[in-house]
C-alpha cells in the first residue's frame, strides 16, 4: 500500500460568512483576497509537502481549481514544479489537469515533461475532465468537455511517444509543427495506460452521460487492479 497526503490548499482567511452570503465558494470576490496573506498560504503548503516527504508518505498530490478561495491551486502546475526541485524522494501526484479547459495542450506536454525531468521522473500526471465552474471561469464549452478532454488526452500521450517533427490537424486543436524537445524523464508518464494511478479514461468516464455512482468507480479500480497484477481485496457494494 503506498501513502499520499493531499489538502485543498485553501486561502484560509475568509470568513465561513462571506461564503454562506455567496452561496458557495466559487466566485466569492477576490476583493477579500490579502497578498501577505496568501504569500504565506503558499509558501506553507509547499512546507507541508516537504514536510510530508519528511513523515514518510510516498506520494504528495495537488489538484487544480479556479475562481474561489477553497482552492489556491489555480496553475498546480508552477506549485509541482517547485516541489520537483525541493523534495528528493517522493512521487508528485497531479489530481488533475483539467484538459477541456486548456487551449494549448502542446504546451501542457512540454510542461509536465520538464517538471518530470527535474524532479528525475517522480512526477505522476493525473487528468480531469473539471467541475461546471471550471468551464465557466475559463470560457469553455461544456457541450464539448468530453470531446476536448479525449483529444487533448491523445495529443499529449503523442507529442512524448511519436518522434518529430510532424504536423497535426485534429477537431479542436491544430499544430504544424508538433516536436517538443523535452520529453519525460520516466517511462511510466510515457504510458499511462501501463500506469496503474492512471486508469483508462474510457472506463472511468464512459457513463452513457451521467458519472458513475462511487461504487461502479470502485468496481472498475478492482478490476483494473487485477488486469495489472495488483491484488484487490474486498468488494463494491
């Protein structure tokens, strides 16, 4: 069993009031936000993480939200970065990307693969589909989350797996010259679907439109479980 430690990350100085008055945490007005304040929250949370590294957990992870103070995670990205050069040992575990709000997965690509080479491959890259807020803080349509998610997922597997230079001409996104020059440090980054924190998407997210209830999640965890060698106890009921 391996062990990961993960926290929201929030901007700890508003009060629950401004967010019962708001109704909710996305678009409470950054008019409460304090930069000394949240200078501090940053440079905490990365404590933290090497803090954790320090207790002995094999995995820290960040994820990504925009738009409210519940998460200070709007570029997860810049935080992994920082942590693949001040921690040594443990996995950096992205929760995840939200693929169908970015414009430039080719630029996504050579990201991760630079922070996987500084950290000498302990970067694990995780990939979402995003919350409602997500679309709308970054004007994307939702009618097309999944569409953008399965192209820009594919893109980037192939940017780190198909020699360049070449050119791509897809539904959403359009390339000519496709040949990133820092690749991943690890082959696990290189093959998500040999990854077992990286599932295939079609069986997490192929749903008939609706998400699966928990326990199906957990069915398809248990059954991938078994497909890649590891030995799931227990069921889902």
């Amino acid at each position: 069993m391996k062990l990961g430690y993960f926290t929201e990350r929030p901007y700890r100085w508003v009060s629950e009031d401004e967010v019962l008055k708001n109704r909710a945490f996305f678009a409470v007005s950054n008019s409460l936000f304090d930069r000394e304040k949240a200078a501090d929250d940053y440079n905490y949370y990365l404590d933290e993480a090497c803090y954790a590294e320090e207790l002995g957990f094999d995995h820290v992870a960040l994820n990504e939200h925009h738009g409210n103070p519940f998460c200070m995670g709007g570029v997860m990205n810049v935080e992994a970065a920082i942590l693949a050069r001040i921690t040594k040992r443990v996995k950096i575990l992205l929760i995840g990307n939200p693929l169908p709000v970015l414009k430039h997965p080719l630029r996504m690509a050579e990201e991760l693969a630079e922070i996987d080479l500084i950290s000498r491959g302990r970067l694990i890259a995780g990939w979402v589909r995003g919350a409602g807020s997500e679309q709308f803080f970054n004007n994307a349509n939702p009618a097309y989350n999944r569409e953008y998610f399965n192209e820009a997922h594919d893109f980037i597997v192939q940017a780190w797996t198909r020699p360049g230079p070449w050119r791509y001409e897809g539904k959403h996104f359009h390339y000519r010259h496709v040949n990133p020059w820092a690749l991943p440090y690890s082959k696990r980054i290189l093959y998500p679907d040999k990854d077992f924190w990286n599932m295939n998407f079609s069986e997490m997210y192929d749903s008939g439109g609706e998400l699966w209830k928990v326990r199906n999640t957990f069915s398809v965890t248990a059954w991938r479980c078994r497909e890649t060698g590891h030995v799931a106890t227990g069921t889902a009921g």
